[in-house]
C-alpha cells in the first residue's frame, strides 16, 4: 500500500518555519504599497474585425509584438504571463497549438495532440520553464477527441492523468493554474465542461491541496509566505501559512490573490447559486467582487452595462490595484483599475481593442521569482581511513520500472483471485457478492443506476481512493468492459466488489496516448464495490 503523501500546506508551514532558506529563495513578486511596479497584461487584440491577435501590454500600454500572433496564423492569443529579471514569458495559444513567447520570442512545444491545444499557465524556477495547458486525446470509448490537461517543463509535454467518472472512464481536464513550491510542481484544474476541482502534484493526481480550504484556486508565494485562495464551507477564503481567512458569510469563491507590504487584495465571485454542481461557476449567476485586507468593494462596469464581473487576476502597483476577468452577459475580457472598468487600447490592431486574460507585477528593472536552492549532498560516514564509502544501491530504470509494475499487477491479481470468495469468470474479471439478491439483471442494451466507491491500484500501491458516489445512471453500453460485465451479474438491491484488470479497465483508455511510466499498460488495476439500485429500460 501507498505512504500517505503529507498534504501541501503542512508541508508548507514546515517549509516557511526556516528564516535562513527563505532568505536564500525570496521571491518579490508583489512589491510595498509606496513603490511603483510595472504592470503586463497578457490577453488577445482584434486585428482587423476578423481574427484575434495575441498581444501583451506593459503599463497600459502594448508590449513587443509577439512572433507568428499576426494574420497569417488568423487567431492566436496570450493566456497567462509571468516576469522574471528583465524577461517576459507569455504563454497562450497560435495556429490552435500551445505555445509560449520569451520576450517576444516565439517557443514551441513538443505535442501530441490530435486536435487544437492551448497554453493556459506559465511559471519559472531558476533556468526551468513550465507550462501548463491542454489538448487532445482519441479514445476507442467516445467518437470525438476528449480533451486532456498536460504541462511541459523546458518544451517536454507530460499527460495528466484525469479522475474517473462515474462510468469508470477518465475524465476530460483542463489546466487553470501552476505553481512551483520547494522542488514540487503543483497544478490546478477543472474537470472539462464542468467547475469540479482537479489536482496533480508532481504528475500525479491528489485529492486535495490543504487541510484550510475545502476548494483551491489559485497558489502564491509572495514574500517567502505561502498564500492559497478558494473557499472553505462554499465561502470565499485565503489561506496564509496555516492561518485560513473566510472573507464573507454568502455562498462564492476566492479566484486570486495580491499582496503588497501589509496589504492583502483578493478577488472573488459572490451570490446565490442555485445549481450546486456548477458552484460557484463562470456564467452560475454571480457578481465579481475584491478584498481589500477583508473589506468587500464592487468591481464597476461604467454605467452598469457590465453588471455581472467573474475575475481572474490581481496585480497592485502604487496605490492602483488592477484586475482583469470576464464579463459573463458580454463575454468580453475587461480591466477594473480601482474596481473601475478601464478600457484598453491596442496600437497595434486596426480596431483597437485588447481584452486582457491575465496580470502581473514587476518591479522596475525586473522581478526575481522563487527558485529552489540545491539539496545540500550529505558525507557518507566512514569508521576509519581504510574503509571504503558504502556502495549505492543500483537505481530502477524508467523501462525497467515499467515491467515492474506490470508484473506486481499481475502477482495481485493472482493472488487476489485465491481469496476464498473471490469469484474469476472467464475474461478475467474477479468479483466479491457482498450483499446477494435474486431477480432480474440487466443487458447491454438497459440503463442503470448504481452507487459505488472505485479505487485505483498501480502495480500493487492504492493510487487513489474515491468514497461513495451515487446514485448515478447510466446506459451499460457506455461503462468500462469490466465494469459492464459485472452489472449484469447483479439484480437490484445486491452489492458487488468487481476487481478489474487492465485489458478490461484502464488498459482502454491509456492505449490511446503515449506511454506513462507512472500508469504503464498491464499495471493499472480498478476495485469497484458497487450497489445496484435500479434497472432503467432504455
């Protein structure tokens, strides 16, 4: 079984505790009150009327022009931005490829995507550039492409693995933001085509980030503090090294934050939400607002022609605190200068407009981002001068750590299969009758509704655990092979556990994209326990 992993933030309060490493790694990002920083905006211009151009400005006004953004590739846009020293990094969208500009520059990256890929998400560590972003995937299970988050460091594309679905496929994910903390990359995103919350560490899909919100948005580090935003009890909240603030009693959520000297901003959406699935959502009915150190104030749209904000990102320069985000009735990307908006003029497009997608701050002359200091390399002790030093274990190779767990995989499953009652049907499926009832099962051809709980084995280490989920409802056509093939052994009011091995599970989504050392063909196993409540004829 897998060591628990310690959550981000308790990692993160021991992180903070130590003055001398903070002082070798401090990051200012966000500069005091009474300094004035530079401020860029990455987002899209409109070139003619008929195609977008992505674009960035610095102190309102537009920055270098970004290589390959111009009519040819006719739509392109810059997504997030980050500023390190003297350098601009821009990550977006060209030609509907993921890409990213140093300083106007133009860097590809490396993609197998079979459809159109974005770059969402960027962010430095010393001489390491990392992108985060999305693309496409085919699957032998739908017939379309499904989206697949993924981040690259240094142009080198890695897959996100996603949560599975309640059909026991992998759902569809999008990157929404990335941060780098001590020597971990931790990423934020959603579930595509919904507002449920994913998170990766290091690759890997965790089901939480902090024990101080509930929900997490977004992961700063300003000042060698560690600050999050999201929500915790469905309320807008931050958290600061262990310390969680709740910014209001209504329903919302916190979506960015800026600190500048003593001075918290964070922005949020706040309102009533009827559809809970959704919450708190782009387009769920909300109003954009801003915190100043717990104060509310109202992002303003002029003469009210912009009545329902949902804001991305903050960056505070002087005394001017600046946030950008959507318009939801409009569909428009706006600028609020001091919870005004402020529209943006673009030179360099014949319409002059700029919608901006993402802030920053940097300080005149440049901004120095996190970096993570060398691990000191301990001295092998030695009993006397003749002793020689301890020979290293030999390390396990990506090839080799492959078959590994292919091969623990299958020693689980052979193992498995001697419980006593453990039932193996033909194509390889085992089963457990936890709760046996006799009647009527469905076909291929039914509907049905079911409750489970669904675990996910690597090799022979639990990878992730899901509670109880349900009641779902769903055509048998359309659920792993495994997990089809085991409904229809049961009636209603029976529970199942169905251990399902690769070829009938995971082995069906993951022959459709490049090969993953850390979910290999052959390794990944799926443990369902499943209650059958329903048949629905379709």
């Amino acid at each position: 079984m897998a060591t628990k992993q310690l959550p981000l933030f308790v990692f993160l309060i021991f992180f903070n505790s130590s003055a001398a490493l903070f002082t070798a790694v401090a990051q200012i990002k966000k500069v005091q009150p009474q300094s004035v920083s530079d401020i860029y905006m990455a987002g899209v211009g409109n070139g003619n009327g008929e195609y977008y151009m992505a674009s960035y400005f610095k102190n309102m006004k537009p920055g270098l022009p970004l290589a390959g953004a111009d009519e040819s590739t006719k739509e392109s846009y810059g997504a997030a931005i980050c500023v390190v020293g003297n350098d601009v990094y821009v990550a977006g969208c060209l030609g509907k490829k993921a890409v990213y500009w140093k300083n106007g520059q133009l860097v590809q990256l490396a993609n197998t995507s079979v459809g159109p890929g974005n770059a969402s998400a960027i962010t430095v560590a010393g001489n390491d550039v990392y992108v985060g972003g999305n693309g496409e995937k085919r699957a032998s299970y739908s017939s379309r492409n499904l989206a697949q988050a993924r981040y690259w460091k240094n142009g080198q594309e890695v897959l996100l693995p996603g949560p599975i679905s309640d059909n026991g496929y992998e759902e569809e994910t999008t990157v929404v933001s990335m941060a780098i903390v001590g020597d971990d990359l931790y990423i934020i995103g959603r579930v595509a085509y919904a507002y449920k919350p994913v998170y990766w560490k290091n690759g890997q899909l965790v089901q939480t980030l902090a024990n101080g919100l509930d929900r997490v948005e977004k992961i700063e580090i300003v000042n060698g503090n560690v600050y999050a935003v999201g929500s915790k009890n469905d309320k807008a909240a931050y958290w600061k090294n262990g310390t969680t603030t709740i910014l209001t009693s209504e329903e919302s959520l916190a979506t960015a934050i800026a600190v500048a000297g003593n001075d918290v901003y964070v922005t949020g959406i706040i309102g009533s939400y009827s559809a809970k699935a959704l919450y708190p959502g782009f387009a769920n009915g909300g109003v954009g607002k801003y915190w100043k150190n717990g104060v509310q104030m109202d992002l303003i749209g002029g003469k009210g022609q912009y009545p329902s904000p949902y804001p991305t990102s903050i960056a505070v320069s002087g005394h001017d605190v600046y946030i950008v985000g959507i318009d939801q009735d409009n569909m428009m990307y706006m600028l609020w200068k001091n919870g005004q908006h402020t529209p943006l003029t673009n030179n360099n497009s014949r319409d002059g407009w700029f919608g901006p997608w993402a802030v920053t701050a940097g300080a005149p002359g440049g901004v120095k981002r996190y970096t993570t200091p060398p691990k000191p390399q301990p001295v092998p002790a030695r009993s006397s001068a003749t002793t020689p030093p301890p020979t290293p274990a030999p390390s396990v190779q990506p090839a080799n750590a492959t078959a590994v767990k292919a091969e623990q995989a299958a020693r689980y499953l052979s193992e498995n299969k001697l419980k006593p009652d453990v039932i193996t049907t033909a194509s390889g499926l085992q089963y457990e009758i936890l709760q046996p009832q006799s009647g009527i099962k469905p076909t291929l051809s039914d509907k049905v509704s079911y409750k489970f709980k669904r675990t996910m084995i690597v090799g022979n280490e639990v990878k992730d655990e899901r509670a109880t989920a349900g009641p779902v409802n769903l055509s048998m056509a359309l659920l792993l092979p495994g997990l089809s093939e085991g409904l229809k052994l049961m009636s209603p009011g029976s529970k199942y556990r169905f251990t399902i091995p690769p070829s009938l599970g995971a082995d069906t989504q993951l022959k459709d994209r490049p090969a993953d050392p850390n979910f290999p063909l052959g390794a990944v196993i799926m443990v369902f326990e499943v209650e059958l409540l329903e048949i629905l004829h379709n």
